[in-house]
C-alpha cells in the first residue's frame, strides 16, 4: 500500500488539507530533498514556474 495514501497531506502554499492523502490532480515537487504538494487550485495558478522547475519560494 502506498504510504502517502493514508498521509494527512496540506497543499504547502496555500494550507488546504487532504486527510486521505494526496488527490491524484495534486502536484508534487521535490525541494531542498523533502516533498511538497500543491493543491490543484495553487499548480494550475503557478503552471509556468512548476514547469521551470522553480522552487515554490519564487512564485
């Protein structure tokens, strides 16, 4: 079973949770080595930047 399944995940700008883990239309990215996630609201508002593979502190 997948661990992040059954993970209590939060988009990491904007603080909405997702209790059951993270919705398959969250996106996430690694940086700095830890995990983040974006909810589907904050990724399709920051698409470019992710596709730059900017790190969320510039957005």
């Amino acid at each position: 079973m997948d661990p992040e399944a059954t993970e209590n995940i939060t988009c990491a700008r904007c603080g909405k949770a997702a209790p059951d883990g993270a919705p398959p239309t969250w996106t996430c990215s690694v940086e700095n080595g830890s995990r983040r996630y974006f909810c589907d609201d904050c990724a399709r508002a920051n698409i470019r930047s992710i596709e730059g593979r900017l790190d969320s502190s510039w957005w």
